[in-house]
C-alpha cells in the first residue's frame, strides 16, 4: 500500500494534476485506490459504461479504438499518465478500449470521490478543464492536418 506522500507525488506527476495545489492533492489522495493489471488484461472496453479515471503509476497502457472495423491503436499511456478521466466528468460510455501492454500499476479515482474532492477543492475541476483542453486543441490540429493532407497531396501530383 501506498503512503499519502508517495500518492501526492504521484499526482503531482500527471499534467492533469500537476497545478493542483497541495490540500487538493491530499484531499483527491484520500479517494485514490491501487490496481494492478496484468500484461494484455483488459481495463475497460469501448462502450463500457465507466465511472473511475486511471493514473499510471509503472507500466504501459494500450488505448484503442474500433475504426473501420479494426481496433486501431490512438494512444500509448505511460508512467505519469492518465487515461479514462471523461468517464468520471460526462456519465457517457467510455469512447475507447484500455489494455495493459505489461504488468503495470495503477492509481484508480471513483466519480464519486473525484466529485467529493472538486467540491472541497474547486480548482482541482479548473486543472482538468485545462488539460482536457490542450487535448481538444491536439485533436483539433491532428483533425486539421488530417484534412490537408489529400489537398496537399493533390497539389504534389501535378
């Protein structure tokens, strides 16, 4: 079992976080569970309903997504990242499959507890609208590249 510092710490190392100032730290160390999940094991699956985000503490996660009939992998979760956090926000099922890539260790958040801690702490819940922001800026640009590349390509073959 963790001690409270090492769960500071290891929030304290995940951008969604990092800002959050030190009482709200140990209020959301409270909440936080350990997991361990085995390589290959499943950690949730697209459509899943899903009511806890995941902080990586050792290891690696696969996240994946069904496109065009084939799971595609998007992302690759490794230690000081998070993953699985819009569950705990928006009561919608989970938008992409979660597998360990190897044996790794994980600090799990509940809702729940999530909701208790940012009602404590408010700026807790403005950290993570700034994170999941700079990923909505990352995917629109991705999106935006995505969409000039055939122009571009079209452009280079005449």
């Amino acid at each position: 079992m963790l001690s409270v510092m090492e769960v500071i710490l290891a929030l304290k190392s995940t951008p969604l976080f990092r800002e959050v100032p030190g009482e709200g730290l140990k209020r959301l160390s409270d909440f936080i569970q350990e997991k361990t999940v085995r390589a290959n094991e499943v950690i949730f699956a697209e459509q899943d309903l899903g009511d806890e985000m995941y902080l990586v503490r050792t290891g690696r996660v696969s996240v994946q997504q069904h496109i065009a009939g084939e799971d595609t992998q998007v992302d690759v979760v490794a230690a000081g990242g998070h993953f699985g956090e819009m569950a705990i926000i928006d009561d919608q099922p989970r938008s992409a499959t979660a597998v360990a890539n190897e044996d790794t260790s994980l600090l799990v958040l509940h809702k729940n507890d999530f909701r208790s801690a940012v009602q404590d702490y408010p700026d807790i819940a403005f950290e993570v609208f700034r994170e999941l922001t700079r990923r909505l800026r990352r995917s629109d640009q991705r999106y935006r590249e995505l969409m000039e590349q055939p122009r571009r390509l079209g452009r280079e073959t005449r």
